[in-house]
C-alpha cells in the first residue's frame, strides 16, 4: 500500500468577483513510502494549489470539490482539522515555497522548535529536552545551536529556509512536501541546501513530494517525476526514464530547455504561448494551442493518463502510434525550425569599445547608530563593452554586480576609477548631462512585473523615451513604437499597443520592457538578471531576442546574470565577480570550461545535472 | 478606518478601475465603486445629502433663522420637529444644516489632502535630510492633542466664523493622511518603473505626477474621506463647545442650542435626536464607501 | 537599543516644539499680541485689573522688548514651574487650578481608555478568530454603526435617557454639591456615580478604532504563511489564534494606541464639558471662554506633555513587544 494516494482529485476556486478555476482537475497520483517524487511544471498549473490539497491546508477560496486523499490508508480529504491534528508534523510536513515569512517573527527558533513539540506531546512524552532536540536537528542542516536564540529578521534567507528545513524534520515525518524550497535563494545556497536535503532523505528515509518548476533540480534529486500542465497530470516516470525517454511533447518543451554550459555547442528549446485559462471550458488536449505535433483529434478529444513506457502519459499521439519515441523525434525535428536557441562558438572580430570602465571601485559608506562601516562594494573593476557583443557579468548576490551596473548607467558615481563613453568621462555627470547620457545607455530590468507602470498602457511606456530623447511626437511616436513592437517579436502591434501590462504574460511584458529600451536607439544596453524572474520554459525566447538584436542593431550589451548556462548563451565574453573583486576573465567558453576561481567552480558545480544520478 | 498602510494595494485597486474604464462609458472608479454593494449605498445616501443642501431653500419650510413662532414648541403639523428655545423651526435648520457640514467636509478635506499630499510625497520620495525634518513634523501633527489646540487656535481667534473652523481643522488635520501617503510613496518610488521613467528622460515632476500619483489614487480618495469625516466631526463638535460663529447654522450649533436651550429638561427629544441622527448618517455614508474602497484595495479583507 | 535612543530624541524633539508652539500660537496674530489682548478684554470686562495687565505683560512681553528674550523669559518661567495666575479665578495661580483638575481627568481618561483599548482589542481578535461567522458580522458591522453616531450627541442622549428621564444617575459634575474632595468611603462612591455616564459615553465609542484595527490586522496575520505553517505543524487552532495571530496583530494596535492618545484627549474635553465634569478638559473650555490666557496656555502645554509622555511610554512598550523593533542595529 501507498504511504501517499490521491485518486481523482480536484480543486477548485470560487472567488466572489470572478469565474470559478478548476486549479487542480482530477489528478490521481501515489507516493510510496521512502519515495522521491518531483512535481513539475510551469508556474500557474496548479503545483503548489495540489500540494495546499494533500496537506489539506486549503483557504477559501479554494475547495476539494471532488476525489480523496489517503495518507497510510486512511481517507483524509474530510477529516475535520482537530483530527488532523495528531497526523499532522508527525506524519506529514512541509517546507513552504517563501521562507522569508514561514517563521513567526516574534518569537525566537528555539520557540518555534518548543511549540512543535508542545503540541505533539503526547506523541513524544513531556520530557524531550528541546535545546537539545533542536541543536541536533540545526546541525542536520548545518546551523550552529546558537540559532536558537535568534528571531527569524536576524537571519539570512537561507538560514531561514535551512530551519524551516530542520523544523520540518523534527518529528521525524514519514512525508515532506517540499514546495519550491530554494526558489529565491542564491544559486550556491540553493544548491548547500538541497544536497543537504538528499543526503537526509537517505538517511532518514521519509517520502518527499518535491515541488519546481526548476526541472535540472528535480530530475537530479527525484526518484520519479510528475510533470503537471493546467491542472493535470501529463507525464508520470522514472526520473531516468524521464531524461531520457520521456514521451509527452510538454515534458520535452520543459527538458529542451536544459543544457548543459561546459558543451561546445549548447541548444535550449522554448515553448511558445502560454497555458490556458482554467475559468474556461476545453474540448480537447489542454497542450493543443502550444503543441507543435498537435494533430486534429487533438482539439477535440480530451486524452486520458494511460500506462506508457515505465509510467503514464497523456497524449493522443502516444496513445495511438505503437511506437511513441518516432513521434517524437518528429517532434523535435520541428520544434529546432524555429524554437531553439544554439549557442556555437564565438568568433567575432574585436570591435572599437564603445564603454570603457577603468580601475572603477566603489566603497559605501553605511551608518549604524554612532559607528560608521565602510563596505567595498566594487574593487578595482575594469573591461570594456564592445559594439555588436554581449559581456557577461556573473557573481552571488552581494558580490557587486548591481553596483557596477548603477555606476556604469551613472545612478552612482565610483570612489575610483572612470568610465568613459566613447572617450567623454561619464563618472560624475550633471543632472542634465545624465539625462542626455541616457539616450545612449539603457536598462532591461529584472522583474518584469515591477519595470512597467500598471496603469500605463504599452504605448505610453513607449513613447516616453522616444519623446524625451528623439523628439518624436504623436502619430509619429505611434508608428514608430510599433515598429519596435515589432522588432520585440509582438506582431501585430495594433493588438499590443493599447494594452495595460497585467494583460500581458511575463514574457510579452519583458518584451515589452526590451522594446522600451531600444526606443532611443541606445548604444549600450545593461541587462540585469532580465530572465530570472520568467519560467524556464520561455527563458530561451528572450535569450534569442536579446541576441538578435544586439547583433542585428550593433549594441554593446552587459548582461548581468548568476545563471551560467545563459551566460553560456548569449555572452561573447564572460566575468566573474567575487565579493567587488573580479576573479575570472575571457571568452566564455574557456571560463566555463576551464574554471579557475573557485566562486566559479562553485557556481558550474550548483548547475543541477539531470540524471547525473544513475550516472554517479 | 484603520488599516495598515502597508497592506494596500493602490496599484492593483487602478488597474482594476482602468479596465473597468475600458468597458464601460461611465468612469473606471465610479464603476468599480457601484459594483460594491456597501459603496453603492453609501454613494446614494451622499448623493441624497447634497441634493438636500443644494436644494435646502426649496426644502425647508422657513428660514433657518427666522424666529416668529413659538418658543420650545414639540413637533407638529406645521413644525415636523418643533421649535428651538428661541421661537425657530427646527426642521429648517436641519436641512440647512447639511449644507454646513457638506462645505467643511469638501473644503477642509480637499485643503488638507493637498498639504497632506504635498508633505508626503516630498517626504517620500526625496528622502534624506527633507524627509527626517518633514517625519518630525508629521509625527508630531500625529501626537499633538488636536481638539485642545483647536480650541486654543479657536480661543485666540480675533473672528469667529466657517472660514476661521475650516482653517483650523486644516491645519490640525493633514498629519495622518501624511503619514500613510508617504509609506505608500516609498513603496512605490523603488519600483523599476520609476528607474525606467527616469532612463526614458522624464523630470522628477513628471514621475511623480504621471507614474506615481495614479497609483496612489485610491489612498488619495480614502485619505480625502477620512479628512473629511474628520473635518465634519471636528466642525460638528467645535460648534457644539460653543467655539463656532453662532449664526451659522449647523447641526453642531443646534445641538449646543439644544443642550443650551434645555432640550434635555423640556423633553424635546426630537430637537436633540434630529441633528445627531442626521450627522451619524452623513458619516454612515462616508463609512460605507470607505468599507468598499478598503475591500477593493485591501486584498486580506476581500470577502470570499 | 538604538530604537529606545531615537524614541527618546523623538519625544525630547517634540516637547520643546510643542513648548515653542505654545509660545508662538498667541504671537501668530498681526501688531502687539498683548495690546490686543488687552483691546479685547477690556471691551467686555469693564476694568483690567493691575495683577492681570502684569500677568499679560509677563505671558506676552511688552511691545518693545525682542522676541527672542521674550522665548528666553518664557522657557525660564516654565522650567522653574512659573505659569503665572490666572484671570478668571484670581487670586489662584494656575498651577493650583490645574493639580485640582488633574486627577479626574487623569482617573477617567486612564481607566476608560485602558478598558477601550482592551475591550476593542479582545473584540477585535474574536471577530477575527471567528471570521466571517455570525459573531464577526455582529462584532463588525455593530461597532461600525456605533462608530457612526457622533460622540457628543450620545452624551447628551445618554444624560437625557439615564439622568433625567430614569434618573438613575446624577446628571452631572463630579461629586454632590455639599461635600468636597476627600478620601472618604462616602465622597469615593459618591464621586463614582457621577463618573458612571462620562465613562460610560467613553466606553461606548473608545473601543471601535480599536475593534477594526486589530479583526483587520489578525486576518491578515493569520493568512500569513506562518500562521499556515502553525497550522501544518499541528498546533491547536486557539493556540495559532493566540502566539501567530493576535500576538503579532496587536503590535501595529499598540503604535495606533501612542498615535491616537492626542485625539481621545479631544473626546475628554467634550464629555467633560457635557457632564459638566471638574476635569482638564471643560478647565480648558472656560479658560477659553473666560478669555484666561494663562490658564488656557498653560493647560494646552500640560495636555500636550501630558499626551507625548504617554505616547513615549507607549512606544517604549512597543520596543518591548516588538524584537524586529528592539534587536535592530538601525530603525
Ligand atoms: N486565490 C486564488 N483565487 C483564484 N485563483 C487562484 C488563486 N490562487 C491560485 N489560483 C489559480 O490556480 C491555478 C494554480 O495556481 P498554483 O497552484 O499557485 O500554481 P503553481 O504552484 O503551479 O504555480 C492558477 O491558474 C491560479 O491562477
Ligand atoms: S494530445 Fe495532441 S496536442 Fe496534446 S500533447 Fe498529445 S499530440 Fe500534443
Ligand atoms: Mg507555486
């Protein structure tokens, strides 16, 4: 028998102000005892709402409205919540996907760990000595007792994520659901947490229901993987199996777009458009709109999860032909027309710089009441960028990066050091000097839902630059911002122009922000961390864009980044930042070849390797 | 009412009343507003409140000063809620009344939004020095006891009159609405769409005008009620003590006359009950619209 | 540590402002303010008699002398406790009149507002804890009713109702005529009648901001991923309600409570006055209208000192509550 088993569940939200979603429809699943299960999938497909189901912590709006959950055999899904109780923590717990607020903040870890125990007392006998209890289980995670004393705004994220970890084991659960656990983390954290993780796992042997849309993290650590797409189970296997022979053309869009950096030629794949929306009715396979072996039946058959392979798959064309993987092959074949990014080897002729920083270093000066600290934030930095090439600039969080781009756009002024645009200093640049500065350098921002004003539409965001800087006007204006629309890959315009953002998908809105930054025509565009935020599903698209139009358009582009395998594809050079130090420089093949620094060796070595366990 | 600044989201409340803009002729705002069953009540229940004063000459059936009937009459045909101690009809005050309190509620709370604005918003997005000095100020509108010193600002006073209540109610009552503006300001300003605006060449008046401030316009609108709650209450009580112009009618007014006048021991509860109830339902109104807006904006407290 | 230093500079700050505000606001008027207060009085007082033109000359200087020496006189009298005598009651000084009234505003105000703060907390947490049950619309929408009706005029219901109607209570004032302030067993209870109505007045509306306050801030606290995980974890559902709910929604509560102390002070004033009460409150009102500047100073900045030490206190506590607060290197 099953430790976990879900059989026909759904959920769904019945917000007052709006449609009904079927966030989770019919998803039937098990999880055996000792078992690690991924559970894949872009954002929005309903992975955390399924994992909120299992741990029956739903809130309205959300409701189970059909199917059961058994943990160890026994029926769940209606057990009133005092019930719950004494199966909760003991069985079954969880790590949520934000740890910045899963800690109460007023009370202390050691607090945290006591009422853990306190209210399962019954179950542990009144006399655990909790000091000592939680030490040992802080050092699982490799944190000093001297957490305990601490409250949650004293630590660091990923100290934070490591005790809600710890938390998480303390009564030695037979189940884990971990919900996006790291996203958010600095990758070298990320990756001390969840070999941890593992390692524990093996140890202690309790299941986990392991939930990413980081699919490198889940096929490395996962025993068997789920991919989850609009509320459904589509492909269920080995995770072996999965890397390798995995049947349904979604599982594969999402593999295609991993990599690996250190290769001589590196292809990621994309998959274009975006899920549906789960308020409407859908004849048919919910993939069809964005499947690219679609055939007729799909739009109007809805495919069942049969058995395939090793596991199960959700496909007509699997279902039909004898044998899936020729479909697929087929498949991929048409997906490389004109869905995958290569990145070769590079060798382009050096060009006159256009942007040449020089011995730059920037020291901040923060007070804290009566005494003053001075923090190096950039030390002794110079390179210059390149008309035509992509300079690549990697390093943790806190190493510098952000700073460097600030200066280098003329937000900060350096301590030492110049930068000079085609030979004018541009260090210590007047109010006005700056702004006409700004025509020639522009930003692409992180997070693509904070960079656009909600309340302007696409077209007024547009014309701002186009107006400031080159004095178009009006009609003209309007014209003109289509036309880079349309360089951005949003065709046709009309449909864009008058849009809000919140009606734009992640990848549209940074498309959008990209076109923003063409509009002056600059020279020099910095791009900071501009596909960290989208799902990796699309992550190559954008890629793509910014390569073709830095060639095409002839702009020297920094590309601030912590995620090598992007580097890897778009960067012409690379540079690696270590605490305002840089340690490592060149093409950037040779870097990620042939690391030297360990901060580098570090980084490739965080880069999750699917399969890299049966290998090992 | 109380919420904490923190937790509202103005943006999302501005995108909401821009689609509805979109699909409808009416305004975005009015439209999302109307949706909202409490807001709807309180808009037509203020709606009737500035029917009845712009219309008060027609309504009421005397003069509001006019003192030829008989004195501390009950209610009757002819004077539906009696008389005033003084031989005035009752009722025709009450009407008149509403015109008073509408006045000081729009004028001293547009007054003080603007200064509330206009502190908040350099507060918070300058920063720095101009912000230090700006907080103290409007940490200490918050503290400093605001009826004592309008009655003290009051009780120097050289004329007494609207005009003189209407200032001092201002002046006394823009911190809070200063406060929440500038925590919201520093939210919004480390947005990137700010950083963009400044990349694409705008001033840092346009920003704030044209990026910032329509996503504040809920708060605005929240801020301006609660000002002007705050100023009706304040006039409506000031008046009361006595520190208002006697010969301007307002419920205030008639309710010191009331208790001057010896409502309480005459048993002329009608007299007493009339402006009181009159005032709690020109304030329900404004709630009821505020509960809306808080709704809207205020994702946690969305009933569901 | 740091946030105790900086509430501490913020309360010495605002002390001296509002010591200077209260210098400035009887010079805010154009010519010479002691001139026109003298205009003034005598135009409806026939005489002014010799200690009163000195007590004005002492308050507001003489015309010729500099602004500066007059604020370097002024800080010196209220150092040394010096508020001068006051007009309407002379030969007392104002400082007897005010230790007189102290104590019943003090008693009133304290216990009212305690009892608010904790009723409208409790409340609150209830409706909260109970969302959107029978007890949170009853718990909700009647405090926003009661909220609605204007304060005052509920006094006034209330003597109307309570005093002269039933005649359970007397109607006003803070003890029986014949006797005077004493502790005796007799005037103690006497004195608590009469207090009855005021504090009841006080104790209708005092608890409302505070209901919607902390039910708003407890939903929002309880939708927090951390009081989800309390859930996960199994703690009992009163026990999530009490150390991940309320224990952290009541923290904002306790700031509002130091912020809104300037304006329950301005309920006071009018409850005294109504219930013709021998507090600060209606003190201030017949200074005001007795035209007795002294008094009316002084008792301005006593309130005012009076209000900024609660509200340093209550921030002091907060530092306590709150260890985001008082383990922070910086504020
Ligand atoms: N509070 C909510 N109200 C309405 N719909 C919601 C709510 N939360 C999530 N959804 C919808 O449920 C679906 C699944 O969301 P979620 O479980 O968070 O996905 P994932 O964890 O895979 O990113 C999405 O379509 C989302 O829009
Ligand atoms: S059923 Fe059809 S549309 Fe759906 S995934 Fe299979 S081939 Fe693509
Ligand atoms: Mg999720």
């Amino acid at each position: 028998m099953a430790l976990l088993e879900v059989r026909d569940l759904s959920v769904t939200y019945s917000p007052r102000d709006s449609a009904a979603v079927r966030a989770v429809d019919r998803v039937s699943f098990e999880v055996h005892d000792g078992e690690f299960v991924g559970l894949l999938g872009e954002s929005g497909c309903g992975k955390s709402t399924l994992g909120n189901a299992v741990l029956r912590l739903l809130d309205r709006p959300a409701a189970i409205t059909g199917g059961t959950i058994r943990f160890d055999g026994q029926d769940v899904t209606t057990t009133p919540e005092d019930d719950l109780r004494s199966l909760r923590w003991v069985d079954l717990s969880t790590v949520f996907q934000s740890s910045m607020n899963s800690l109460n903040p007023v009370i202390t870890v050691r607090r945290q760990f006591a009422d853990t125990f306190e209210a399962h007392s019954d179950a542990l006998g009144n006399d655990l000595d909790v000091d000592a209890r939680a030490t040992e289980l802080l050092e699982m995670v490799s944190l000093d007792r001297s957490v305990l004393s601490r409250f949650p705004h004293e630590l660091s994220g990923g100290m934070k994520q490591r005790v809600a970890l710890a938390l998480a084991l303390a009564l030695e659960p037979r189940f884990v659901l971990l919900d996006e656990p790291t996203t958010g983390l600095d990758v070298v954290v990320q990756r001390d947490i969840l070999d941890r993780l593992r390692v524990l796992q093996a140890r202690l042997g309790f299941a986990v229901l392991f939930i990413s849309h980081d699919l490198g993290t889940v096929m490395e650590l996962a025993d068997r993987v789920m991919v989850m797409y609009a509320g459904e189970i589509v492909e269920d296997q080995p995770a072996a199996e999965m890397v390798t022979r995995h049947l349904h053309p979604y599982s594969a869009g999402l593999l295609g777009s991993y990599a690996d950096p250190r290769d001589q030629v590196v292809e990621v794949e994309f998959i274009p458009g975006r899920p549906p929306d789960l308020s409407q009715p859908h004849a048919g396979c919910l993939f069809q709109p964005r499947c690219p072996v679609a055939v007729d039946a799909c739009r109007t058959v809805h495919p069942e999860l049969l058995p395939a392979s090793l596991g199960q798959v959700r496909c007509l064309l699997v279902e039909q032909s004898g044998d899936a993987r020729v479909v697929l092959e087929k498949a991929a074949e048409l997906r490389r027309r004109d869905q995958v990014f290569a990145a070769g080897l590079s060798e382009r002729a050096d060009a006159e710089p256009v942007l040449v920083v020089d011995g730059v270093s920037k020291v901040y000066k923060t007070r804290r009441g009566l005494n003053t600290t001075l923090t190096q934030a950039v030390d002794d930095v110079s390179f210059a960028l390149r008309p035509g090439q992509v300079t690549a600039l990697v390093g943790q969080s806190g190493s510098g990066k952000t700073t460097i781009a600030r200066i280098l756009t003329g937000v900060e002024r350096p301590t030492a050091g110049s930068v000079r645009f085609k030979d004018e200093p541009v260090d210590h640049l007047g109010r006005g000097a700056l702004r006409k500065y700004r025509r020639h350098v522009q930003l692409v921002f992180q997070d693509p839902f904070s960079a656009l004003n909600p309340t302007r539409t696409v077209a007024y965001a547009l014309s701002r630059p186009l107006r400031n800087h080159l004095g178009l006007t009006g009609a003209e204006a309007r014209a003109r911002a289509a036309e880079l629309l349309e360089t951005v890959g949003l065709s046709p315009a009309d449909q864009y122009l008058d849009k809000l953002p919140h009606q734009l998908s992640g990848g549209q809105r940074q498309r959008v922000v990209i076109a923003r930054a063409l509009a002056p025509e600059p020279e020099v565009v910095v791009a900071d961390e501009p596909i960290s935020m989208l799902d990796v599903s699309i992550r190559a698209e954008i890629i793509a864009l910014l390569d073709q139009l830095v060639r095409d358009r002839g702009i020297a582009m920094l590309y601030i980044t912590h995620d090598l395998l992007s580097a890897r594809l778009l960067a012409d050079e690379v540079m690696v930042l270590n605490q305002g130090v840089m340690v490592e420089r060149g093409p950037t093949l040779d870097v990620i070849a042939e690391a030297k620094d360990p901060y580098t060796r570090k980084l490739l070595a965080a880069i999750p390797r699917p399969g890299a366990r049966d290998i090992a | 009412m109380t919420t904490t600044p923190e937790t509202i989201d103005t943006e999302a409340l501005r995108v909401t009343a821009l689609d509805a803009d979109a699909s409808s002729r009416l305004p975005g705002w009015f439209v999302i507003l109307w949706r909202n069953g409490k807001c709807r009540v309180g808009m037509l229940m203020l709606a009737a409140f500035i029917v009845i004063a712009v219309l008060a000459p027609v309504i009421a059936p005397y003069g509001p000063r006019l003192d030829e009937f008989g004195a501390s009459e009950g209610p009757s045909a002819a004077h539906w809620l009696g008389t005033t101690a003084r031989g005035e009809d009752v009722f025709s005050q009450l009407i008149y009344g509403a015109r008073t309190s509408l006045i000081v509620g729009l004028v001293a709370g547009v007054l003080s939004t603007l200064i509330a604005m206009a502190v908040g918003l350099t507060a918070g997005y300058l920063r720095g020095v101009v912000d230090e000095v700006l907080s103290f100020f409007i940490n200490l509108g918050l503290v400093v006891p605001v009826l004592p010193l309008m009655i003290v600002l009051a009780g120097y006073a050289p004329v007494k009159g609207l005009g003189l209540i209407i200032i001092v109610i201002t002046v006394t009552g823009w911190a809070y609405g200063a406060r929440i503006k500038r925590a919201q300001i520093i939210t919004l300003r480390t947005r990137d769409y700010i950083t963009a605006a400044k990349f694409a060449g705008d001033s840092t008046a346009r920003i704030i005008a044209f990026e910032i401030v329509p996503n504040m316009i809920s708060l605005i609108v929240v801020g301006f009620m609660g000002a002007a709650l705050g100023a009706i209450g304040a006039e409506a009580g000031l008046a009361f003590l006595g520190l208002g112009d006697p010969q301007t009618v307002s419920w205030g007014t008639m309710l010191n006359q009331a208790s001057l006048g010896g409502a309480l021991t005459t048993g002329q509860w009608a007299w007493l009950v009339a402006p009181g109830l009159a005032l709690a339902l020109l304030i329900t109104s404004f709630t009821l619209m505020n509960f809306g807006i808080d709704a809207l904006s205020n994702p946690h407290l969305r009933e569901d | 540590m740091l946030y105790f230093v900086r509430r501490a500079g913020f309360f010495l700050a605002t002390l001296w402002a509002a010591v200077t505000l209260n210098f400035l606001i009887p010079r805010l008027q154009p010519g010479d303010p002691a001139q026109a207060m003298l205009n003034r009085l005598q135009g409806e007082t026939t005489a002014v008699n010799p200690a009163q033109l000195e007590a004005i000359r002492k308050l507001l200087g003489t015309p010729d002398g500099n602004l500066l020496s007059q604020y370097w006189d002024y800080l010196g009298a209220i150092c040394t406790g010096h508020f001068g005598v006051s007009y309407s009651y002379f030969p007392y000084t104002v400082t007897a009149m005010i230790s007189s009234a102290l104590p019943w505003t003090l008693i009133l105000v304290g216990v009212t507002q305690m009892l608010s703060f904790a009723i409208g907390t409790l409340l609150g947490a209830w409706a909260a804890y109970r969302r959107n049950s029978r007890v949170d619309s009853v718990i909700t929408l009647g405090s926003t009713f009661v909220g609605t009706l204007p304060f005052f005029w509920l006094a006034l219901l209330l003597i109307f109702v309570f005093a002269i109607t039933l005649n359970w209570f007397p109607d006003g004032g803070g003890y029986g005529g014949g006797s005077s302030p004493s502790w005796t067993w007799l005037f103690v209870s006497d004195a608590f009648q009469h207090s009855v109505l005021p504090a009841v007045a006080l104790l209708i509306t005092g608890p409302i901001g505070w209901i919607i306050g902390m039910r708003n801030n407890m939903v929002q606290t309880l939708g927090e991923d951390y009081a989800r995980l309390a859930r996960a974890k199994g703690l009992p559902r009163r026990r999530i309600a009490l150390t991940y709910g309320a224990r952290i929604a009541i923290l904002p509560n306790v700031t509002g409570f130091a912020i809104a102390l300037g304006s329950l002070l301005g309920g006071t004033v009018l409850v005294e006055t109504i219930f013709n009460y021998p507090g600060l409150g209606r003190l201030l009102l017949e200074a005001v209208s007795n035209k007795d500047y002294p008094l009316m100073q002084a008792l301005f900045l006593f309130t005012t000192i009076g209000v900024l030490t609660a509200n340093f206190l209550a921030d002091v506590t907060y530092g306590f509550l709150d260890p985001r607060v008082r383990r922070a290197e910086a504020v």
